[in-house]
C-alpha cells in the first residue's frame, strides 16, 4: 500500500509539472528595439516587448483557476482575470510629442496619464471599472486612483478594440479616463520594469539608465493587453501584452553617439527567456560603426540579432547635417488647440486641423471637456482656410458629416463632442466653440488654485494609407498599430490645455482670523480685568524719611 500510493503520488507530481511545462511552452516572448535619429537632431529609442500566451480571453477568464501564469505578470494577469477586463490600455507620459518635426509616435498617448478599456459583456461596468483603475493604480503608482465619474468619458466612435474581437460589441462597456496632470517618475517606472520577464537584468532592457530616462526631451511607458490571431483566419486568438517604452534625447554631439552615451549602459547579455531579440537601427542620416553584421536590410533599416551577442555597444556616424526646421516636411495630418479670450468668465475652444496631403481626408473628432467649463454648442462654427494662409475657401463637400454630443451635469457628468469631419486638400479647417467658466466651491479647488486646471487633450481618428510619416518601423513591423484595410489606424494627440478659473482670495480667511482673534483678545482681556480686579481705596500717606525707612526694614529683619 506504501508502495501504491507512492507511486500514485509521483504520477501526480509529474502529471502537474507536465501540465506547467505545457503551460510555459505555450507563452512566446519578444524584444525590439527601434533606434532612429530625427531630423532635428535628437535620438528617438522606442523599447518593445511583447508577451504571446496562447489562450484566448475567454478561457483565461473562465479558468479562474489558474494560477501559474509562467512569464506573464501574475499581478497584471490577476486584474484582468478579476474584473473581467477584455481589453486594457495604459500610459504615462512626460513631455509634449512635436509630430510636426518628428513624425506620429509609435505608440500614441497624451501628456500624463491615460487609462482606457474594453470588458466583457454582461460585467458591472462602472463597479469594474472603478475596481480596475485603482488595482493599476497601485500596480504602477500612479494616481489613477482619482478617475471619477466625472472625468470618465464613453466614447461612441473612438478608441475602437485594437485587438481581435469578435461579433458586435455595445459601447456600454468601453471607459475612457485622462490625467493631463499626472507626474510621470521613476515611482512609475520601477514596477513597470518589473512587468518584464527579465526586468533590466539582460536583454534591451539592461541599456535602461534611470538618469539618462528622466533627462531626455520626452518619454512614454505603455502597456497593452488585448487579444491577437494567431493566424490569417483567425481561427483562434491569443492573450498579448505589450509593453513599451519611448524615449527622445539629444546626443552631446551632433556628428555621432553611442549606446553608453545615449542610454548610460550597455546591453550586457541577451535575455534567455527571449525567443526574439532585434536591434532596428534607421540608417538614412547616420553610418552604423560596429562589428555585427546585420540580419536584413529593408529600405534604411538594418535588422541586428542580439541572442548571439554577450557584450554589445553601437556607434553611430552621423553623416548629413541637422535639417532646419523650415526645411522638415511636416506629416500629412497635423492639429493644434488653444484657449481663446481673456478674463475670468468667457472663454472659447479652437482647433486647427491642418491636412497636408494632396486628397481628402476623414476625420474623427474626440473633445472631453469638464463640467465646470459650460459649453455652448449653438456657438461652434467651421471655417476652413487654404494651407499657410488666411484666404478662406468653399468646400466642395460640407465639413460635418456627423456630430454626436452629451451635455454636461454639474460634479456628475462632463460634455463629450464627437464629430466626424472631411478636411479638403491642403487645408486648414479652423473649430471654434465658446464656453462659460463656472465658479466652483471653496473647497472645490486644489492647493495650488491659482495654478489654474488642465483640460484633457482632444483625440483625433483617422486611417493613413501610408506609413512614411511614422517615426519608426517599416510598414510589415508595425505590431502596435490597428491596420484598417490598406490604411492604419492613427490616433493623434492635440496639447492639453491649462484653463484658469475664478478663485476666490483663500487669504481672506487669515486675514479674518487674525482681525477676530484682535479684537477677541483686547475685549475679553478688558472684560476679564473688570470683572476679576478688586479696587481697594488708598487713604493719603505722609510722607516717611530715608532713616525711617532703614530703621523699618532692619526692625522687620530683626523679627
């Protein structure tokens, strides 16, 4: 019996550890890194990883029992199991992305932090949804934990599923949340660096220097979890996170640079859990000047295999000079939005949409805006301008084709204006809409009221049919980008806005306090010297001599 039920106990042993090495075998992980110099000089290094579990969403969720997650993040594989997240997309960013002179980014996202998700059908969404941002608030340390009611926004034609989704799904389950405010610092990036199989131990992950991160010009953490084919027929799908990093910094030197400098270290060794790890170098402007020879060379890109290597430092030459800024030919779509007026009442929103290309293109306008900045929609007006000048022009089609709003509620609900445009040829399509600046309660405000209060950045859709003007990647390695047919799925960013709105002299109160507690104190002490002092009448004395005076005091001692 001993006997048997060892062996019973082995089989069961190893059958659990088969179960785990089929679990771990079917887990794939990927590193890429895109290493560019922009035309004004600086250096744009985008870090991707990506993890591939092949299990679909559905069994992942319905397998709660799962708990050896192999590679992918236990932590993260945790939230999404737990409030029954489909699809999930996080960002922090530090820095304004300038797509005039540097293209569109590689994996787009606004000033701070930005928060947006798919969940399953039939979930509480809002108790999901409340639940899912403060989990990844205290997995990344951010302050996503201040999402309210008030700053989430339902979206009815933006930020569609990226991943693979099928059948019909109802709006009723996407959230969309932005902090222009938030702070981006290495709280963020030390657990976000956790998420990776290897953290910065090995791989490209080991050129990570936390100096040399938070001195460049712009950087960006993303993380992505959705759904992918596994196949053309998408028979069956797969679990992917993606993790990313971008970052923009000047070299001290503007004929070449190098990994040490650029990054502040070396890649050491390759990362073992890795199936992939590339290096993609944009050769148009510079010379590579190392000893590996290169996989493949697609146009100006240069494919480096980094399994093989165990130390590994690129130098670069830089062989034409910085461009003008004049001379840099802008991307096809292009937007800026600003604050019109003056005072501390009226205000006005506009939008420049500058369509650089030679035909037509369709726009998909996304604005959220607070509630305490009362929109009035009677008052937005579209004018549209040649390119570079201020000479209006007739459009051949009309400009709105579809608009979709939600009124705002006081403290429970903000406006959401949506619209769905046709910018002309070489164009400038200018938006305007006025608003009234509410005054909000004392204890509404922040610390630093005076400071003012930023708005989110308008979000705009369009579909490119070509990928020239993305800062990195050829058109067959864009892996975090949605194609739409021959085209793909843009989202760009306009800058936030910093509105400033009545506020009240919080100094009056001191003051106050000081005045009362004045004149408290001078009448209670005149009060109190009235009711408690006792006056005794003094008759007329005589007046005693200086002898007198000494004989007394020695009398008084002798007693």
């Amino acid at each position: 019996l001993h006997k048997m039920a060892t062996h019973y106990l082995v089989c069961i042993v190893l059958a659990l550890l088969a179960s785990l090495v089929v679990r771990c075998d079917e887990q794939i992980y990927s590193e890429n890194l895109f290493v560019r110099t922009l035309p004004d000089g600086k250096v744009l290094s985008h870090f991707q990883f990506k993890q591939t579990w092949n299990i679909s969403i559905d069994e992942f969720l319905i397998e709660k029992s799962v708990r050896h997650f192999g590679m992918f993040p236990k932590s993260l594989g945790q939230i999404v199991s737990h409030y029954d997240v489909q699809e999930v997309h996080v960002s922090l960013t530090q820095g304004q992305w300038n797509s005039k002179f540097w293209g569109y980014m590689p994996r787009p996202s606004p000033v701070g932090a930005e928060l947006w998700a798919w969940f399953m059908p039939n979930a509480n969404v809002d108790l999901q949804w409340k639940g899912v941002s403060n989990a990844l608030s205290g997995l990344i340390c951010a302050s996503l934990n201040f999402i309210n009611p008030p700053s989430t926004y339902i979206p009815q034609s933006s930020f569609k599923p990226l991943g693979a989704v099928f059948g019909n799904i109802s709006r009723d389950y996407l959230r969309y949340a932005a902090l222009p405010r938030e702070i981006v610092c290495t709280e963020n990036f030390t657990p976000w660096k956790k998420l990776l199989p290897c953290s910065n131990k090995a791989g490209i992950a080991s050129l990570f220097s936390v100096k040399k991160l938070y001195n460049s010009h712009f950087h960006s953490l993303g993380i992505d979890f959705m759904s992918e084919c596994t196949n053309l027929e998408c028979d069956s799908v797969a679990m992917v996170l993606m993790l990313s990093l971008t970052s923009v910094t000047l070299p001290s030197s503007e004929k070449g640079w190098s990994f040490s400098e650029l990054f502040g270290n070396n890649i050491s060794t390759a990362c073992p859990l890795a199936k992939q790890s590339r290096l993609w170098i944009h050769t148009g402007d510079v010379t590579v000047d190392n000893t590996l020879s290169s996989l493949t060379e697609d146009g100006v890109w240069k494919e480096f295999d980094l399994n093989i290597v165990d130390a590994f430092d690129l130098k670069v030459t830089r062989n034409a000079p910085v461009q003008k800024k004049s001379d840099i030919l802008p991307p096809p779509l292009l937007a800026h939005r600003y604050i019109t007026g003056s005072g501390h009442e009226w205000g006005g929103l506009e939008l420049q949409l500058h369509n650089h290309g030679d035909v037509s293109l369709q726009v998909l306008y996304l604005d959220m805006v607070p509630w305490f900045l009362r929109l009035f929609l009677h008052t937005l007006t579209i004018s549209v301008t040649q390119l570079h000048t201020s000479t209006p022009i007739e459009p051949e089609q009309d400009i709105l084709l579809h608009q979709y709003f939600v009124a705002a509620r006081d403290r429970e609900r903000s406006y959401l204006l949506e619209l769905f445009l046709l910018l002309p040829p070489r164009a400038t399509v200018t938006l305007s809409i006025q608003f009234n600046r509410a005054f909000l309660r004392w204890n509404e405000h922040p610390p630093d009221a005076h400071h003012g209060f930023y708005i989110n950045s308008a979000v705009l859709t369009a579909v490119l049919t070509s990928h020239v003007n993305h800062s990195i990647l050829p058109e067959y390695l864009l892996q975090s980008q949605k194609h739409q047919g021959n085209g793909v799925l843009l989202h760009l960013h306009t800058e936030p806005l910093l509105v400033e709105l009545p506020t009240p002299d919080f100094s009056m109160m001191f003051n106050v306090l000081c005045f009362v507690s004045t004149v408290l104190a001078i009448a209670f002490g005149s009060l109190l010297n009235l009711t408690t002092r006792v006056l005794v009448p003094v008759g007329p004395q005589q007046q005693v001599g200086l002898l007198q005076r000494l004989f007394r005091r020695l009398k008084l001692k002798k007693d």
